[in-house]
C-alpha cells in the first residue's frame, strides 16, 4: 500500500459479506470493497455476530442447494481468514436503538456500531442504510 493513500474504514454486515461470498449475489461494487478491503486499503469493522449471520446464512444456502456444502465450507473458510475488526458492543444502548428504531437486535447492533464508530456502513439493508 503506498504511504500516501488514505485507509478507509467501514463496519460490515453479513448481508454485504454474503453478497460477496454466494455466487449468485455478487456484483461489482461489492467485489471493488472487497478487493479494497483484502489489500489494505480499507478496514472493515464488524459486530462480534457477525460470523454466527455469515455461517447460518451459509448453512441455509446449503439446505436450499444454492451451494454445495463443500463450496459452503470453503467460503466459509475463506471468511474466517479475513482481518474484520469485531467491536465489543454496548448491549443496553444496541437494545435501545432496536426498540427506537424497529430493528431487529442484530441488525442495530451493525448501525450503533457505525453511529459510535462514526463510520459508514456496507450494508443491502434498507432499513440499516436509512439509520447511519
């Protein structure tokens, strides 16, 4: 990474990881974050949930025979290689801004996240991209 170029730093939700890893959802703004994110030139910060929404997800993609379970521990893998900073979280104030905002607790622990952090939120939710 040259010494000039600024690092960007985002917090991630399993909606953004998932578009990246399933082979059906993937496009090219998420696979340019990526390809940012794996050569340093951004940071990616995430709820300690996170790998429990991305395996889940895996496993259903499985069940529904999107992917073969190979290909799911693969990804899988993958995903467990990558440097994601997980936050420790203020559950008390992630509750309240469920309750605030109609949220389930998973997703507002991704925008209180963002909201503390300052810092933008690579998301497909909506709802999440309406709050941060």
């Amino acid at each position: 990474m040259a010494e000039n170029t600024k690092v960007s730093r985002f917090v991630v939700d399993a909606s953004y990881v998932l578009a990246f890893l399933l082979p059906d959802e993937q496009n090219s703004k998420v696979e340019r974050a990526f390809e940012r994110f794996v050569t340093g030139v951004s940071i990616f910060y995430s709820s300690p949930i996170l790998p429990y929404e991305v395996f889940n997800s895996l496993s259903i993609a499985v069940k529904r025979k999107r992917i073969k379970s190979d290909q799911g521990a693969e990804m899988g893998k993958l995903f467990l290689e990558w440097d994601i900073h997980y936050e420790p979280l203020t559950f008390s104030s992630v509750f309240a801004l469920a309750l605030k905002k109609h949220l389930t607790v998973y997703d507002a622990s991704y925008a209180w996240l963002a909201q503390e952090k300052n810092m933008p939120i690579l998301t497909f939710d909506k709802d999440l991209l309406k709050i941060v």
